[in-house]
C-alpha cells in the first residue's frame, strides 16, 4: 500500500483509503461533481470525482472503506487526488489498522510523562484535582489516550490530544522557570486540563467528527464544567483556586473571536494562551510541510493568517 504521506505529484493511485468526507458540489458551469477527504494512517487527502456518473464510480458513502483508482495533481500548493474509478471494499480486503493517523511519539511513554509533572505538582488541592482525572477516572484516560486535539486543523490523530497536552505542559514548564511572577502549580494543572473536554467535543476515530455536545457547549465550556464536578468530590477545596483554574480554562484561547468566553485576567491564562496557541501553530505547519514536496510558498492558511513556505536550505 501506498500511505498518503508517500503520495507525490503525478503519481497514480491504486490503494483502498477510508472515506473522511464526502459533499456534493456543482461546478459553475452547472455540472455535479463529488468532493471527497480520503484517510489513512499517515493522514489525508483531498480528492474529486469530476465524472459522476463515469461506469467506474460505484455508491459509496462516508466512513466507507474502497478501493480508489486515479491520479495526483497538484492545486494552489495543496496535491489531490483525481479520482476516475472508486468501489466499496468487504472485510478482509484492508487492515483497519493502516487508517488511523497515530501520534508518531509513543502514548504510553507520554502519558507516563504527564503523570510526572501531576506528581511534581505542591498543591495537595490541584494534585488531587488532576490525579481524579488522569489516574483515578479510567473512563476518562482510556478516552484521553486515544483522542485528537482537532478535527484537522492540528495533532487530528490518535493520539493528538495528549501530544498537545504533554506539549503545552512542557511549554508553560519552562515559563515557569523564566517568570518567576508564574504560580507553577497553577499553571502547570491549567495547562494539564485546558482541553480535557475534547474527549467529548469530538467523537472517537475513526469519525473524529463534532459531536453534538461539542457543537452547542465546545469544549472550553465543557471541560470548565468537567472541573466543577471534580471538585464537588474534593473536600475543602478552595473557592479562589476553582475561580483561577476554571479562568484558565475559560480564557485559554485568549480572545472573544476565537471563542474564548474569557479574555485573560491572571498571568497564569496568559502563559496558557500563548503556550496553546504557540503549539497548535508549529504543529499546523509541520503537518503542513509534511503533506508537500512543494518548496516554494504553499498558500494562505487560515490559523497563521498569512501565505506560507518553509525556510530554505542554507550554510552559515
């Protein structure tokens, strides 16, 4: 099988891929057309069917696994499949395994990495808060474990949401040890908990996909909520700390237009902020570089709000 990330321009396609997405589109020129995201394990891929009704294109539908025949081509930067021949497969002509993106880092070793710094934690109130989360709810980390940070914007894969976490964890580890004014602990269980609801803003792979919930609540509110019902099972804990922790939650996407209900007010949501927002960029951009061959600029993208292209090669 040739993945998706192996996938250049003018090469051909011959490969089963699990159907992401799939919309019915017309053209200007008034003719149908099909707009399909093709999966796997290595990521995705836009793909067309510009002959609808062409004797090779067979009913198929979303979360389908088929057999995909066509050609890569290249459009404003980004390659796509154009599809000319395309079936539903049966059980035991694919291996579901080769269409989950996956952390490339592992999960285990992540998740013992995060336990660490909830054991480093001084705060008996916050290490119990988070202990309730990521060691005693094992509902909870059997979801954490295998979710997605997105849907596809950043760290869309199994895995994802932990790699975020472990990453802004790390992040706001450090500004802690540069800016002395940080509370540590405070910080370092926000950063923990920031996007715990995403368990359930978004459903499990292979749909990766809102949920209902996720589309009327999001998780920002969500995971606020998520920390009030943990703390009702802590007994004294402080009424002050709640307000900061839920804070950081609340205002961790730092401005009104990208849906925080909170703009920043303790220094501790700002560091949160920054770190989130600074990981879901470099991420967005390595997932970018990795999808494309292309050397040159690569086109506007929305979450860095500018055209794009990776440095070039030089010598010092």
């Amino acid at each position: 099988m040739k993945y998706i990330e192996q996938l250049r321009e003018g090469d051909n396609v011959n490969d089963v891929y699990l159907i992401k997405h799939k919309q019915s589109a017309v053209t200007k020129n008034g003719k149908p057309y099909e707009n399909v995201i093709l999966q796997d394990k290595t990521g995705t891929i836009d793909a067309k069917i510009w002959d609808v009704g062409s004797m090779g294109i067979e009913d198929f539908d979303i979360l389908d696994y088929c057999m995909v025949g066509g050609s890569v081509t290249s459009f404003n930067g980004q390659l796509q499949v154009n599809i000319k021949r395309i079936r539903k497969v049966s059980e035991g002509e694919y291996v579901p395994a080769d269409y989950l993106p996956v952390s490339s880092y592992d999960i285990d070793e992540m998740y013992g990495e995060l336990l660490g710094y909830i054991k480093g934690l001084k705060s008996d109130h916050l290490k119990k808060l988070c202990e309730a989360f990521f060691v005693e709810d094992e509902d909870f980390t059997a979801s954490f474990k295998k979710s997605s940070a997105a849907k596809s914007v950043h760290h869309g894969f199994v895995g994802g949401l932990l790699e975020h976490t472990l990453s802004v964890v790390k992040l706001c580890d450090f500004y802690s040890t540069r800016y002395p004014v940080l509370n540590r602990d405070l910080l370092i269980s926000a950063a923990m908990l920031h996007d715990i609801a995403k368990t359930r803003e978004l459903s499990p792979f292979p749909q990766n996909d809102y949920t209902d919930d996720g589309q009327l609540l999001g998780h920002i509110v969500m995971g606020c909520e998520m920390v009030g019902e943990k703390i009702k099972g802590i007994e004294g804990f402080p009424h002050k700390l709640e307000a900061e922790i839920k804070h950081c939650i609340l205002a961790h996407h730092g401005e009104y237009e990208f849906g925080s209900p909170k703009k920043p007010a303790l220094v501790e949501a700002l560091a949160l902020n920054m770190a989130d927002n600074l990981d879901a960029k470099m991420e967005t951009l390595k997932e970018l570089f990795d999808s494309t061959a292309e050397t040159g600029w690569l086109g506007f993208n929305r979450l860095i709000d500018s055209n794009v292209r990776k440095t070039g090669s030089f010598i010092v």
